[in-house]
C-alpha cells in the first residue's frame, strides 16, 4: 500500500509521499532553517527559512565552507576550526546538537543559534549532515536581562542586608571601640578588603583609630594623628574632604594615583597618611565617606578594594555613605554616654566618703562600675565613728543601674548615717526606722544593705561583730588558720518591702578573731548571668582563702580581679582587717 498524508492537497484528498517533489515541498515549506552540508562542511543546499535567517540567498553561498562563512565568536571573530562542533560532528558522522552558537547574516549581524544535525546516508555510505537551526536572540538576550536583573535584586538585597546588620550590631554597644570593631568585621570582606576610620577630636585632630584588612590584618596602618589643614587651603584630598563637611568620593586606581600624587609636599601631613595608606594596602578602588551628617561630623570611613576586576560602583557610594551617616550617630551617642557616665562615676565616687583608720584597725574598699549598661548603679559602702567611738560598717545596693539609683543611694546614705549616729542599740532598731522613714523622704522604692557595729577597743580589743542584714548577701568572715565563714544570722527583709507584723529586725553578733579579715560585698561580686547564687558564693570564698594573707588592698583588688566575665552589675566591697595578737 503507498503511503499517504491525509488531507494533504485538499479536502478529503491523499497526497502520495513517494510523489515526485514531495520532499521538496516540505523542506521548502519549513518553518524552520535547514541547511545540508557535505563532509567536508560545504553547503549543498538552505531551505527559504534558512535564506531568511542567514539573510544570504542559496545560489551565494552554496559550495561554501559552512564554518568560515558563518560561525563565530560572541564579539563577531573568526572561530577556529578545532572548536567547532558541527566540524566534529562530521568528522565523527555522528549526530549532535549545540545551543547558543553565533552565526554571522549576510548583512553583517550576528545572530544568536540553536542546532541540531543529523547525519546523511545512502547505502550505508556518509553523505554529509542535516542542521536544522533556530534564532534564539532574542531569547538570549531575555535570559541575560533576567540574569542581569537578578543580579542586581540579589546585589540589593546583600546591601540592604549589610546595612541592616551594622545598624543592628552598632546598636547593641555605647563602647566606641567595640562598636569600630564590630564595623571592620562586618565590612570586611563582604563589602571591601580594606576599611579604615578616622575620629575627630579635639583642636582640630584626626585619629585614625581602626584599620581592618585581609583576616584581621592592619599591623602598622593606625594609630597616626594628624591636624586638619586650615579652613579655606587647597586640598585634594578625598581622606580631608569628607572630615570637613565634603560629599562622599569614589575613587578609580587612577584618581588614588593621583591622590598620591597630589599629597607629595607641600600638601598636608593628613592627606599625606592617607595617600600612603591607599598605596600600601594597594588599592585598586577606594570610597571615602563622612561619619554622621554634615551638621556633625565626627570622622570618615574609607572602604578599599584591591582587585582591579571588581571596583567600587555609584551603588557602593550610596550604601557605605548610609553606612557612614549611621555610624556617626552611634560615635557620636557613644562619645555623649561617655561625657555623662564620666560625670556619673565622679559623682558616685565623690558620694563615697573616705575611710577611718581607728586604732589598730583596717579598712580598704572598692567601687568598680558596671561593664556595660548605664555604668553607675546604686551599689556604695561607708564606714564610720559612732559618737560613742565605735565603727559603722554599711554595704547596700538600690534597686536599679542609673542617675536614679546612684541618688537614691546618696539620699540613704546621708540618712543612715544622721540615724546611726548617736544611736547605741542594736543595728536592727537604725534600720527599722530608716525603712519607716524612706518612703517619706527619699525616691528610693527599694534595697538591701547590711549594718554593722564593730564594738571593742579600737586598740586591744576584743572586738565583737553586731549587724544586721536587710535582705542582702551575708558577710564573708576570714580567720587565721585557713577558715572561712559566711555569717549568714541576722536576716531580716528588704528596705521597702510591705510593712510586716511590726516585730523588731532581727540582730546577730560573732567574736571576730585577732588577725581576721571581713568582707562586706554587693551582689555584683558573685551574680553572674547564667551561673547560680550558690556557685558565685563559692567561688568567691575560694579566691577570698587564696588571698587571706595579702595585704588588704591587695585581696580587694584581686577579689575585682578574679571575678568571671559576664558581670553586668556594678560592685561595692567593704574590707576590715583586724590586728594580730
């Protein structure tokens, strides 16, 4: 039976596939390109859809080599022969395919391809190839704006990601060092190679006080100052622009270059440290920007890349100049919270009276702030003279970590003593009535302290230890031969608690040996976060054994010393150390 297309020519109409001309008929009527070559890569034949995609008529380019009249490079250069698939394909007489080939029109425009050969035989013998090819410019060039976009998206979002990250790690510190610190890391190597910053200071100053580069690495390239040129000199340089109100500079290889250049005497010994800085670290694009606004600046960020391959762009400029704006506001606040916390360390410690020396006896104390947070709390110690000669010993600690804290301590303070003064009775009726008292004439809502009477003669002694204890820590008794002691009698509730059932505090009172040291102390010195009260308190008797022979100011400051990182608390230690016998 002869094969047939049905409906082929016409309603209800077969059209023989062994008819003469009718392969001839469908190449011509391909919507797609054909073209046959012969082994050696001439052309034989294009159909009209490959005319139209070649823009070259079939009678030009028939008996042509195929590769040096079509194929080519991505920038319109002759291809060699060895990298052409096709050539390989019929050398192999096998099928192939390839994506993305360029193939040069009769015009002068390349066109971008999609192919498919496959190979011609009669009687087993090779004949040469059918390629069937597609324009897939356009297609291409979709694919590489998408890629493009995609890009630029994901190049975004780091950005916007980067700055999201600073803000959020330079937020979490008032420490101007440490928040410089957490910048390099972040900048470094995500954004650049190199970052250095530049602080104002006082009479016209510059400092440079962070340099960070490859895995940390900046021997040698801080610590300078210099002096801003004088108002209305002539200066080139980027470094000096931004730290006096200028725009944001990007700079090329050739514009550091020139910067280099430019600095060579006469210029400014500033300009001068910066061009040798950007020629040190090699820097092939660099970007110098303010920190904070232009109403003030505290200093300047410069970002440095080393690979020429990879410049800084005008995006780089936008993000590391938000950058900079958002790191002079946090210097700027770190520089604010450190003139304040200076004024409230000196007050608190003004607050702290100085220590009698009665008889025989010792005394050393300590106050050390708090390592972060607002730096001054309402933690204090004092010791005083009675009227009748005998020695008050208070440690306390008001709630809170603030101004607040620190005045309501000095308000305690001064009333404690005014009640404890010429009272003769046990601690624990003196404490009663400043709890009485406090709410009436003080701001503070509630704390904790200890009071103590050191009764005997200051001389000879013996001495007796009374107190008593308004919810805080008990106190750390050391005796010759190697004991230690927490006198933990005498408890009795915090300052400001609700009025209970009207009975007197509880008093305690213990023999304190010739040769012994005491130790009053604030939570401060054995609370740690994410250790328990139990742990500090050992670890504190510890240290407290290891040092009992030291001199007094010695155990005081080892005590300080000593304690675990993590505090976030401010610590007051009171120190009474008894003759020998």
């Amino acid at each position: 039976m002869e094969d047939a297309v049905p409906g082929a020519g016409g309603e209800g109409r077969s059209w023989p596939a062994a008819e003469p001309g009718f392969w001839q008929q469908v190449v011509e009527q391909l919507s797609t390109a054909l073209m046959v070559v012969d082994p050696a890569g001439r052309i034989l034949a294009v159909n009209p859809a490959g005319e139209r995609l070649l823009g070259r008529a079939t009678r030009a380019i028939r008996g042509k080599d195929a590769h040096e009249l079509l194929h080519r490079d991505t920038d319109g250069g002759t291809l060699l022969r060895e990298q052409c698939p096709l050539l390989r394909a019929l050398a192999e007489g096998a099928a192939a395919r390839g994506e993305g080939d360029s193939y040069l029109r009769g015009d002068g425009r390349l066109v971008t391809i999609s192919w498919s050969a496959s190979p011609l035989t009669d009687g087993g013998s090779f004949k040469g190839m059918a390629v069937l090819f597609t324009d897939i410019t356009s297609d291409r060039s979709a694919g590489r704006e998408r890629a493009a976009y995609t890009s630029a998206l994901e190049d975004l979002n780091e950005r916007l990601t980067l700055v999201a990250e600073i803000t959020d790690v330079l937020g979490q510190t008032l420490e101007t060092d440490e928040a410089l610190a957490r910048l390099g890391r972040l900048l470094v190597p995500r954004l650049a190679d190199w970052a250095a910053v530049d602080l104002r200071t006082g009479s016209g100053q510059v400092h440079r006080v962070a340099v960070t580069g490859p895995a940390g690495r900046a021997a040698g390239l801080e610590g300078g100052r210099e002096r801003l040129p004088e108002a209305g000199e002539a200066e080139p340089s980027a470094l000096v622009r931004a730290l006096t109100g200028g725009d944001p500079v990007l700079q090329s290889e050739q514009d550091a270059q020139n910067e280099t250049e430019a600095a060579a005497p006469p210029g400014s010994p500033l300009a001068a440290a910066h061009s040798d800085f950007l020629r040190t670290v090699h820097a092939a694009s660099a970007i110098t920007v303010p920190l904070g606004s232009s109403r003030q600046i505290t200093g300047a960020l410069t970002v440095v890349r080393t690979d020429p391959a990879h410049p800084f762009d005008t995006a780089d400029l936008e993000v590391v100049s938000d950058i900079g704006r958002r790191v002079g506001l946090v210097i700027d606040n770190a520089r604010r919270f450190g003139r304040q916390r200076a004024v409230a360390e000196a007050m608190q410690r003004n607050l702290l009276a100085p220590l009698p020396q009665p008889g025989r006896l010792r005394l050393a104390a300590r106050y050390q702030p708090a390592p972060a947070g607002s730096q001054v709390g309402g933690d204090w110690y004092d010791a005083f003279e009675l009227k009748d000669g005998t020695l008050a010993l208070v440690i306390g600690d008001v709630v809170g970590h603030d101004l607040t804290a620190a005045a309501g301590m000095a308000q305690l303070h001064g009333i404690l003593r005014s009640l404890a003064w010429d009272h003769t009775g046990p601690p624990g009726a003196v404490i009663d009535r400043l709890d009485d008292a406090m709410p009436a004439i003080t701001t503070v809502p509630m704390a904790t302290l200890v009071l103590a009477r050191v009764e005997g003669h200051p001389h000879t002694g013996p001495w007796t230890l009374r107190w008593t204890s308004a919810g805080h820590p008990p106190p750390l008794l050391l005796t010759p031969g190697g004991h230690a002691q927490y006198l933990e009698a005498g408890q009795g509730l915090v300052l400001g608690a609700p009025a209970y059932t009207g009975a007197s505090r509880p008093n305690a009172t213990h023999a304190l040996p010739p040769g012994s040291t005491l130790l009053l102390y604030t939570d401060g010195l054995i609370e740690i976060p994410g250790s328990d009260l139990d742990t500090g308190l050992d670890r504190l008797r510890r240290h407290a054994l290891t040092l009992a022979h030291t001199p007094l100011d010695t155990l005081c400051d080892q005590l300080l010393a000593r304690m675990p990182p993590g505090s976030t608390d401010d610590v007051a230690l009171l120190a009474l150390r008894l003759p020998p016998p």
